[in-house]
C-alpha cells in the first residue's frame, strides 16, 4: 500500500480526468452527519442549500474540480427497501449532482455476479485507490491508499460494471 499519500482534499484537487467513487453501505454512523440525519428522521427536512455549512467542505471542492473537466462519478449499492439512512442520501442527492457529481443507484440484488471490493473507494484517475473501512456501526475506522495495478484493474472492473447497471439518480425511487 502507498505510503505519504496527500489528505483526500489534495487528492482530488490533484485529479486531472476522473474521480470515481463506490458506496456500498445501507448504513453509515459517522459522527459528523449525525446531528443532520437526526434532523431527517425526525423532520424528513434535508440540508439542499449546497451554499450551507454543512456543504462548505464539499461543494467548493466538487466544482472546482469538475470546472478543471474533471469527471466526477459516484454509485451506490443499495438493499431494498432502503434504510432511513439511504432515504437520507438519496433526499441530499440534488446537492451532489448540482455540484457537478453524476450519481447512480443500484439495487443490491442486481450486483450479486460482480466481483466487489470490500470497502467503499474512491478511484483517482485510473490509478490510485482510496479505501474507507468503517467500524460495524459506521463510523470512520481508516483508510488506506494502494496504486497496486492488480487492485486498480479491480476496483476499476467493479466500478463500470456497477455503473453500468445502475440507474441515474433521478429514475431510482426510494
């Protein structure tokens, strides 16, 4: 694995042609959304001003980079029906789409046959890999970086063949 790798921030501000990224949690617990998806439950309200606060640290960055003609994917794999969590993204979804990000659901039942890896990730260019692992409740556990081609073949595989698959967000009804 690559060591003395820049902060994600960095590494997509370093992106030149595409930045790919595969969720395949139903449920995340990561403490810094936990106020907002309380919010949710309680409300059904969801934050969809990407000039908020609570977009700051991404928004900005996702434009920029799409403005640099970066092409900026993410596709998520989902059990049905979906959890409040999923309902929850998929209620944010607009925000990352108009910020540049192309997004895509699909059904778990139909990923059964492609050969997945075993953490979210984000994909750099076809050439670096940024793996999340998070604990069994969903809070952040680590990450880890890899250029290893026989892992970015993998991971890259798996992302196309679920992009494929997938439908765009604004035909996948939760």
């Amino acid at each position: 694995m690559t060591q003395n790798v820049p902060d994600f921030s960095s590494l997509l501000k370093g992106a030149q042609q595409t930045a790919v990224h595969l969720e395949m949690r139903d449920v995340y617990g990561v403490s810094d959304e936990a106020e907002e998806f309380a919010e949710f439950k309680r409300s059904g309200g969801a934050d969809l001003d990407p000039d908020s606060e609570g977009w700051a640290g991404w928004v900005p960055l996702v434009r920029e980079t799409v403005g640099r003609g970066v092409v900026v994917r993410r596709a998520r794999i989902v059990s049905e029906p979906v959890t409040d969590y999923i309902r929850w993204e998929h209620a944010l979804t607009p925000v990352n789409i108009a910020a540049g990000e192309q997004v895509r659901w699909l059904p778990r039942r139909l990923a059964s046959d492609i050969p997945l890896p075993g953490n979210d990730l984000w994909l750099i260019d076809d050439h670096l890999v940024l793996f999340h692992w998070f604990t069994g409740d969903g809070d952040w556990a680590g990450h880890e970086y890899t250029e290893d081609p026989a892992v970015v073949k993998l991971v890259s595989n798996a992302f196309e063949a679920v992009w494929e698959r997938a439908l765009p967000h604004d035909q996948y009804t939760v």
